[in-house]
C-alpha cells in the first residue's frame, strides 16, 4: 500500500494491517482541495485499486 500526494510517494505500508499516518503540511493541493490517493498493488506490483481522498474527508482527532 502506497499513500501519494501531488505525485509524491508520502508514505508506504507492506505488510496488514496497511495503517499510516499523514500531516497536512505532507500533502498537496489538487483542483483546490487538499488530496491524497491509497494505491494498493499485487505481488507483481500492478494496481488493484486506488482511493483518492481530500483532507477534508478525514475527521480531526
């Protein structure tokens, strides 16, 4: 699992439970909203799946 932003890897997860962590201040402003993507990939390294995210969605804690 690979967290990008802006083109940039921001943060990587290998193995379950696939947790991480973010701070703003990482990510970058895309079509005015501050966003992120969590691609996950198979064995061979093809994505399966990708989930694009704004900051907005994540609930502050």
């Amino acid at each position: 699992m690979t967290v990008v932003s802006g083109g940039e890897r921001v943060a990587i997860d290998r193995s379950p439970p696939f947790e991480f962590d973010l701070r703003a201040s990482e990510l970058t402003e895309v079509t005015g909203e501050t966003q992120f993507q969590v691609v996950l990939r198979d064995a061979e390294g093809n994505t399966i799946r990708r989930y694009t995210r704004t900051l907005s969605m994540i609930p502050e804690g």
